[in-house]
C-alpha cells in the first residue's frame, strides 16, 4: 500500500539545489502530493522539532531552519518513509560520504547540521508532522486509486 512522509528541504539546500531535489524525488516514483514554500518562525520550528528540545544543538538548530525559506513536501509512494531515509542518507554527511556516495546529504549537505534534507522517521511522525504543517489534508486520491480500472 501506499505510505506519506514529511519532507523538508531545508534552508542551506533551497539556495542552490532546490530544483535539482526535486527532480530527484521525482526520479524515484515518489509523487509530490503537497508542496509549501515558507519561512518557519521560531515558533513553529521549535514545534516542528520538540522531540530534539534540549539536545545541545536545539539552538542552533531552530536558527539555522527559520534562517530563509524551506520547503515542506508530502511525498507518497510504497515504503515513501523508508525510502525517503535511504534517499536523504545518514544525518551526517561525512558518514553519507563513506556508507551511501549518491544520498542527498553525501552530494549536498555541508556538516551534521547543515544536512540540507528531513524526513520522517516513521509512520507516525509522518503523519503528526504532515498535520501539523499542512492540517488535515485528506487522503490523497493517489491513496484510492490501487484498484484496476476498466
Ligand atoms: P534532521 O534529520 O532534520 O533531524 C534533527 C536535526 O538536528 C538533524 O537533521 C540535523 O540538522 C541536526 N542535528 C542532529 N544531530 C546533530 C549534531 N550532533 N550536531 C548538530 N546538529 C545536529
């Protein structure tokens, strides 16, 4: 069955290779199902990101996803959670570079937290994150249309 997850292509990444990951997620079969452009507040990025508050990089964090616009992105396909992890690569880049050569984050991303791409862990992440940035959307048609058709 089809699976949604949460995208974000975050602000290091829309200056210069927006439309390159775009094409990209495009190129694997996942459909691009809703797509905002916006500048997150810090307000709404500590929200978005509540599960890291007190980690030591929680600060930096927030400064660097409100430093210019993201794109926010609800990809579904088959899997679309896993796959989306295996497309962005390991969180840091360095060891993107060693373990997956062709991920988003070992050709873009700059260090740990410059790491250009999010995703969703899993299922349920997926689905409170694409509501608490997008509200309720609905299920996609993409959801209701498996069945043959005549
Ligand atoms: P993301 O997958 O969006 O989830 C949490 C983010 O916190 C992560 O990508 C990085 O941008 C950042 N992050 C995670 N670990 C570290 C770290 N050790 N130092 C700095 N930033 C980090």
């Amino acid at each position: 069955p089809k699976q949604q997850t949460l995208a974000v292509i975050k602000p290091d990444a829309m200056e210069e290779h927006k439309e390159e990951i775009l094409e990209a997620i495009r190129g694997r079969g996942f459909s691009v199902t809703q797509l905002k452009e916006t500048e997150l507040s810090r307000e709404i990025a500590e929200e978005f990101y509540k599960e890291h508050k007190g980690k030591p990089f929680f600060s930096q964090l927030v400064d660097f996803m409100c430093r210019g616009p993201c794109a926010m992105l609800v990809l579904t396909k088959e899997n679309a959670v896993e796959e989306w992890r295996t497309m962005m690569g390991p969180t840091d880049p360095e060891k993107a570079k060693e373990t997956s050569p062709q991920s988003l984050r070992a050709r873009f991303a700059a260090d740990i937290l410059h790491n250009s791409v999010h995703g969703s862990s899993n299922e349920q992440h997926a689905r409170e994150k694409i509501y608490f940035i997008f509200g309720d959307i609905g299920t996609p048609t993409e959801l209701n249309s498996c069945k043959e058709t005549d």
